[in-house]
C-alpha cells in the first residue's frame, strides 16, 4: 500500500473521482490543500487531478502552478518521486516546468467530451507500467491540443519523452504529432489529457484506467 497525495486547487472538480480510484487499487489516498505545503517522505507518489483549477483564468493551470503547494510539488519531482498530472492537472505540470511543451485551445474552440483510442509510445516503470499497447479513455477538455514550436517538439520525439499519442485518425484536439501525454526526462513524472479514472469499471464504460496505478 502507497500513501498518494490528491492535490486540491480552486476549481478541481476530479479530486472525488481520483480519491476513490486510489481507494480502489487499495492505496491511501489523501487530500492536499493548494495552500498548503507538505512534508517529501509522507507520501510515495502525488496525482494532481483534472479540473478548472482557479476558473482556468489567464491560462489554464497558470494559476495553480504558481501556488503555495507547488513548491513542495517540485521538490518532490526533483528528488525522483513519482508525479502523475491528469487533464488539468497535465497544464499544471506544463506551466509550473516540470513537463515539456504548453496544453492549448483545441483545434476547433469547442470543448470535447468522448472516448479515444490511445497507443502507449513508451512504458512508464511508476504509473501503468502493466498497460496494454493499446487502450480506450475518455476525454474532456477545452484546452487539450499539445503544443510545443518546431525545436522543442523534435527533441521530444528524439528524447523518447512521449507516453501516449491518439490512435491513427483519433486526435480529437489538433495534438502536434498525436501527443496525448509525455513524461519528464527522469521519467517519474508524467501527464495525460484523458481521464483513467473515469474508466476502471466495466460500467464506466471501459477499465482499461484501471492499470494506471
């Protein structure tokens, strides 16, 4: 058993839905404030959730990237703890530096809420190290197309630092190369757009999140 950390910003609307996910994979979940700061070596792994953390003012996750707990935050990732950033959550990692690349508006200015095919690129040894090569999750974002200019985004792809792309023909935002999630150089902390939360009962409408832990 792991004790996790959930962040809680302003406008988190997925900390119930993580909470009880790491519940269900028999971990210890337990909440941290925005506020706040923590001590390193209570916990074993951090899952900022997805959201509108602080309204998505400015950009989205810019505000909370710059909050009291991001410092322990970062302290936490610099010492190779396992750091998992969801929807919201990924823009948080982007815009607090902790992940490469920017999360923007979509291709068309709408909001999209569905299922996506998805291919792992490269395994991650902290956070669905078991995952099958290929995996169904839902999505919901405004501001989900990753972005990055031309040199950074090649050294991206020459780094190995893409985790999951959109199955061929299932990029629902504009994501330059199919980006769907990307990890750290040190590969313990990683972000997706699409929720595995929301997909680890049959009833949900798929499991296949249910590795992600």
């Amino acid at each position: 058993m792991k004790k996790i950390g959930v962040l809680r910003f302003p406008g988190t609307n997925c900390d119930r839905d993580v909470f009880q996910f790491v519940k269900a994979r028999n971990h210890w979940p337990e909440f941290l404030w925005h506020q706040d700061q923590f001590t390193l070596n209570d916990y074993q792994a951090l899952i900022i959730p997805g959201g509108f953390s602080y309204g998505d003012y400015l950009r989205s996750g810019a505000l909370a990237a710059r909050s009291p707990v991001m410092k322990s935050v970062i302290e936490f990732a610099k010492k190779g703890r396992p750091l998992l950033g969801i929807c919201n959550g990924f823009q948080i990692l982007c815009e607090s530096g902790l992940l490469p690349g920017a999360l923007v508006k979509n291709q068309h200015q709408r909001f999209i809420d569905k299922w996506v095919s998805l291919r792992v690129e490269k395994r991650n040894n902290y956070f669905g190290a078991q995952l099958p090569e290929d995996l169904r999750l839902p999505i919901a974002h405004g501001d989900g197309r990753f972005y990055a200019p031309e040199k950074e985004l090649a050294e991206i792809e020459e780094q190995g630092l893409v985790w999951l792309r959109y199955s061929q023909g299932e990029n629902p935002n504009g994501s330059l190369l199919d980006i769907a999630g990307v990890t750290n150089q040190q590969k313990n902390v990683v972000g997706l757009m699409p929720h595995p939360e929301r997909a680890i009962f049959d009833w949900m409408g798929g499991s296949d999140g249910w590795g992600f832990l």
